[in-house]
C-alpha cells in the first residue's frame, strides 16, 4: 500500500520557509535600489539573482553583491 503524503503534515514547516524567502527577497531588493554601487556586477544583474534563486538570491547579494557602507 502507497502511503500518500499529506500537504497539512508540511506546512508548520513550509510556512516559515516562504515567509523568510519574501522577506529576504523584498529587504534585498529594497537595498538593491537604495545603493549606489556594489562589490560585483550592477542593478540589472542582482535583481533578477534575488528574485530568481529563492533564497539562495538575497544571501549571494549580501556576501558577493552589497558594498560595505
């Protein structure tokens, strides 16, 4: 017998992980606009990285991409 996998059994751990992918997402690319240069690459380079690749995105940008302030 196949036992089928309840998508309820999931969310207690799903939840957090897409409220952290958002937030992560929408605080980076707020300080992707709000800069005025970066260590690697550009704008037009880091926004689609951020959006992208999840929450692998927003963590490249602040070790590779954000300028020290």
């Amino acid at each position: 017998m196949v036992n089928k996998m309840n998508i309820n059994e999931f969310l207690p751990i799903l939840i957090p992980l897409i409220i952290l992918q958002f937030g992560l997402g929408i605080y980076a690319v707020i300080d992707i606009l709000r800069q005025k240069s970066y260590k690697i690459g550009n704008r037009v380079i880091w926004i689609p990285v951020v959006l992208l690749l999840s929450i692998i995105g927003p963590v490249l940008y602040f070790v590779f991409g954000k300028e020290k302030d």
